[in-house]
C-alpha cells in the first residue's frame, strides 16, 4: 500500500498495472500530470489535471494496438488518482489530435484477418468504454485533424476545445469501413440525425466553426497568426461575435477568389496553440472549482445518452468489422496504404459496384483489381 502525506494514510492501489508497466508498452502515448491552477493563475498544490497525449505525429497520432492498449491504462490511472482534477486528451504537434486506427498496421496486418481485428476492436472498444467510465471529467484538446477513429474517440470526451483550424469527420464508406466505433452512437445524439448522415455516411468534414455551432465543441480559438495578431480561419467565411477572442457562431468554407485570398493569408501566417492551452486551462480551473462528487455525478448522468446507445451496440459492431475485413475494409485499407497522389488512395468505386452487381465474388484478385491505378 502506498502511504499518503495527509497523516500517513496507506491507500490501496487500484490500478491494472504499475507506471513503469504501462509505460513500456508504448513511448507513443504520454502521461503526464500538470498542476492545476486556481482562477488567478497560482498552482493548487498537490492537485493536478492528467494529460494524456498521443504521440505518432508522423502518421497523424493514428492509434497503433499497442498504443490503444497504453491509452485504456492511462485512462484508468487517471481515473483513479485521487489527485487528478481532470483528465486532458490530446495529440502531438498541430496538425491532427488524431486521425484514427493506424492504416498501415490494418492494411498490412488485420486486413484479410477476421479473427486478429475481432481482438483488435476488443482493445478498441475498452479504450472508447474507458473514455465513457473515467471518474475524472474529460477535455479533448483537439489540436488538429480529428477524424475517423479520432472523430470517435473525440466524442467520448465529455467536453471538447479546438483551434479553429481543425476539420472533424468521418472516413468510413470512402475507405471500406463504417463509423460505428461510435461516431452512429454519438453523432445522433450530439448533432441530430440529418447532420450525422452528412458526416457518417457522406464523409463529408465539418471545418471547426461548423462543428462549434452543430454542437461538437465546447470551444473554439483562433491558431494562426499573422504580424504577431491572431487571426480566424482564413479559410472559411465567418460571422463573429465580440467576446475575448471573436467566437465563431458560423463557418463554410470559401470559394472562388475568397478561397484564393485565404490561402495567401494561411501562406503567411504561423501556428501558435498558446490560446487553446489558455482555453483547456481555463476549463481545468472551472472545473477545479466545483464540489467533486457532485461532478462526477452529473457528468455520470450526461454521459448516459451516448452510454446507452454504445452499450448496446459496440459488441455487433465489433463482429461485423472483423468480417468486413474479408471485402470492403480489406480493400478500403489496402487501398489508402498503396496509394499515392498521383493515383488517389481510393478503390474505383464503380468498377466495384458494377463487378458486385454481375455476381463477383471477393477473390484477392479481385481485390487487387480496384487498388488505385490497377490495369482494368
């Protein structure tokens, strides 16, 4: 047992594995604990926020099995420090908090394998339950990218803040899977049914400010700045609203010369993620400031929209997804792993469909038939 300094109080541990185990697992996710601050800015001793950082900013901070397995110890060490505040999710560097399941280890391990990607979607639902069940609230800081998987682990966090140059979105039907690692649970419930097809089954991506007025995020700040002054997404129009930094009420992306004009703008300006650790901090403190059981509680209580449609779907989920990576995800994935600019990382769609509709079967040839810039 651990002795605690108030009084020498021996707690008994309740986490699955020691720190040091947990940390060999993978270097790929940080665990961090941070002092949590009081609302003038000074440091409560002895408490802390936990950061919890993916870190594989090479491919997008995409999740390899070994890093989802450190992501769910993470998660339950968090969960049980009774010094933690709350729990901070991010990524590494500014361009993606996350961008999902590791396309390389699904195409060149788990496609064609039913069995071993059952197991995988195992580790993978108890990282999305772990989420769900942690005791300490929990802040998504998206500093990028957070789409596919990312979207989905995204949105088990019970609270999320942005720079408004990240995208959110799915990627499922483009690249031979479907989003239902939770985003067919959450979306409904977070941003209602007719928006949730547009991004599940259409892929479409949402820009930061469309995600902040759908109801995805808690927050959104400004990350780019020109002549040393923070400026908004270039890239989409917007309609603002005076407060500390200009929230962002709407966002569509531009077109025509607008758009030229953003991106000369984007040329010019440099990244700076200062306001959105000022955000996440601000959101510690407030959080700081309330009575703790009664927080647990309450978030408890809120999470059980998207509780109870996870709950009841995650297990079909996982036998279909092992399935399809006999046919569609086995191509979807090989597809983006094999690709390239010059060819596209997507299967040809219509071949596809016009070979399935005279009775095709899902040969390895046939397969390799619709990798991009296969001979027809």
């Amino acid at each position: 047992m651990d002795a605690s300094a108030n009084g020498g109080f021996a707690f008994l541990p309740h986490d699955l594995v020691p720190d040091d185990a947990r940390e060999k697992i993978t270097p790929q996710v940080l665990y961090e604990k941070r002092p949590a601050r009081r609302a003038d800015g000074s440091v409560a001793d002895g408490l802390f926020n936990a950061w919890i950082t993916l870190s594989n900013p090479d491919q997008y901070n995409s999740y390899t099995t070994d890093m989802v397995k450190a992501v769910i110890l993470a998660f339950r060490a968090a969960s049980n420090s009774r010094d933690v505040n709350a729990v901070v999710f991010t990524g590494a560097g500014d361009k993606a908090f996350c961008t999902g399941g590791n396309t390389r280890e699904y195409a060149e391990y788990y496609a064609g394998r039913p069995q071993e990607y059952r197991q995988y979607m195992r580790l993978f639902n108890d990282m999305v339950s772990a989420i769900l069940g942690c005791d300490k609230p929990v802040v998504c800081r998206v500093n990028g990218m957070r789409i596919g998987g990312g979207q989905e682990i995204g949105m088990a966090c019970d609270f999320s803040v942005s720079h408004d140059m990240a995208r959110f979105g799915q990627a499922g039907p483009k690249h031979g899977s479907a989003p239902i690692g939770g985003s067919t649970d959450f979306l409904p419930v977070m941003i209602g049914c007719e928006q949730a097809m547009v991004s599940g089954v259409l892929c479409v991506p949402f820009s930061a400010h469309k995600a902040y007025r759908l109801g995805l995020l808690t927050e959104i700040v400004p990350a780019l700045k020109v002549d040393g002054k923070f400026i908004a997404n270039p890239l989409v129009e917007t309609q603002m609203k005076s407060d500390q930094w200009g929230r962002i009420l709407h966002g569509e992306s531009k077109t025509g010369d607008a758009l030229a004009a953003g991106k000369a703008m984007l040329a010019k300006a440099e990244m700076d993620l200062s306001l959105l650790d000022e955000e996440v901090e601000k959101l510690c403190t407030k959080l700081l400031l309330t009575f703790p059981d009664c927080t647990t509680k309450t978030i408890e209580e809120l999470r059980k929209p998207k509780l109870r449609s996870w709950n009841a779907n995650k297990e079909n989920s996982r036998a279909w997804l092992a399935l399809n990576m006999m046919t569609e995800a086995r191509a979807g994935f090989r597809a983006f792993n094999e690709g390239d600019k010059a060819h596209g990382r997507e299967v040809d769609f219509v071949a596809l469909r016009q070979a399935l509709a005279t009775g095709a079967q899902w040969t390895r040839e046939f397969t390799d038939s619709l990798m991009p810039g296969a001979e027809k």
